[in-house]
C-alpha cells in the first residue's frame, strides 16, 4: 500500500508563532484555506481510496475539500493527533527557546518528554502502529496496492518517516514537513521506501498504482510484489 501523508495547511497557531498543540479552534488561516483547496487540485485526480485524519479541526478543514471532491468521507484516527505539549502548549516558539528541554527536542527527542504531556517516542510508537494497522486493513480489504492519504501533524509526520526510512528518532528534525505538503511511503511485506518528502508539487501522476499483473496461464492475479526500489532500480 502506498501512503500520502499530508500535513495539514497554515493555522491561525503558525501565523502566531505559537505552539498549538491540542488547543482547540485552531483554524486554518486564509493562507491555509487557500493550501486546502490546492490540496484537493493536486490529489483530486488520483484514485484514492480512503482519507484517514486527525481529530484537529485543521486537518479537518484541510482534507474537506478534497474529500468533498473524491467522494469520500474521511476516518478520524486519534492516534495521528497533534503532539501533547502539556504545558508548552499555547506558549509561543520564541519564548520556547529559553527553556532547556528545548534543546534535547532539538539533539536528543527520543528522550525528549513535554512537561504534563507526552514524549515524541510515544508519538512516533502510536502514530506509526496507526499509519501500518490502516494499511494492512486496506491491503486485506483491497487485495493489491491502493492510494490512501493520512492527514496529521508536522512533528508526527515526521516521527512516521524517520521509521519509514529506518532512522533513529533522534534524526527526525533533519526532516521537514511543511503546511499542506505531502510525504509518501510506500509499504510491503519485507520493508517501507520513502518516494517523497515535504512536496508540494502538482506533477504526482507517478503515484498512480499500476495494475496488478495477471498470470496468464492460470488466469488469475499474482503476487508480483518485489523487494526492489519502486519505479526502478535492484533495491540495493
């Protein structure tokens, strides 16, 4: 199965420099609602089969669009939820900066527990369990590789990447997840590979599943899945 991770368009909370968290009514700013109707441009046409989201009305309001275009009607999943930044939440970056744990989140996140909160090695543990239990339901459901879309956060995207690309947390701020951009993974049986980073493109024709083969002499579908790079290459 191949996973679209999609990042949910600016918020009122990015316009101010502020740590969201789990605050609720944070609105996409115009910005953002601008992000949200281009995400239903550049995915609308791809043959999507399920939209799972965070419990945030921001990725609320950013998928809506493109689920009203597909047809869709989008699954919440709490465990893609934003980060609970326990009493960091609502405080602004700038202020953050001071703060000595700000540093460890920085060098050291897996050890990196918010005060009254949690710690990002939780995050990346549920956020990943969620992002493969929905792809193995889809591949039982399906039977061959489908598109489906996840909209979460820029941190818990980040943290299901890292494990994508078989990186130690403590890697994961070297990658960037902006508003409204896409990651995606793609997973089989024996590994996942990485096909995208923060993309914010219109050109995603190459995400198209192909058909799956059929055997000829037996008439009927094969496993074909290859242990190789997808779209080319010996996987070494």
């Amino acid at each position: 199965m191949t996973v679209i991770l999609l990042r949910h368009g600016r918020s009122t909370s990015n316009t101010a420099g502020t740590l969201a968290g789990r605050s609720p009514g944070v609105d996409l700013d115009d910005k953002g609602r601008e992000q949200a109707a281009l995400v239903a441009e550049r995915l609308g046409s791809l043959p999507i089969e399920e939209i799972v989201r965070s419990p945030m009305q921001r990725c609320e309001q950013t998928v809506g669009p493109l689920s009203e275009r597909r047809g869709l009607t989008p699954v919440v999943e709490d465990r893609l939820v934003e980060v609970d930044y326990g009493t960091w939440t609502g405080r602004t970056i700038k202020e953050l900066l001071a703060e000595p744990l700000w540093k460890v989140v920085q060098q050291h996140p897996s050890a990196a527990v918010f005060p009254g909160g949690e710690g990002l090695a939780q995050v990346q543990a549920r956020a990943v369990a969620a992002v493969r239990e929905h792809d193995a339901r889809l591949a039982q459901e399906y039977g061959r590789d489908v598109l489906w879309v996840a909209c979460s956060h820029g941190d818990v995207i980040k943290s299901i990447i890292a494990d994508a690309v078989g990186c130690h947390l403590d890697a994961f701020q070297r990658i960037v997840a902006d508003p409204a951009s896409i990651s995606v993974v793609k997973y089989t049986n024996t590994r996942s590979f990485v096909l995208r980073t923060n993309d914010t493109g219109l050109d995603l024709s190459s995400l198209v599943p192909p058909p799956k083969p059929v055997d000829e002499s037996a008439n009927v579908p094969t496993d074909s899945e290859s242990d190789a790079v997808p779209g080319g290459g010996s996987g070494t």
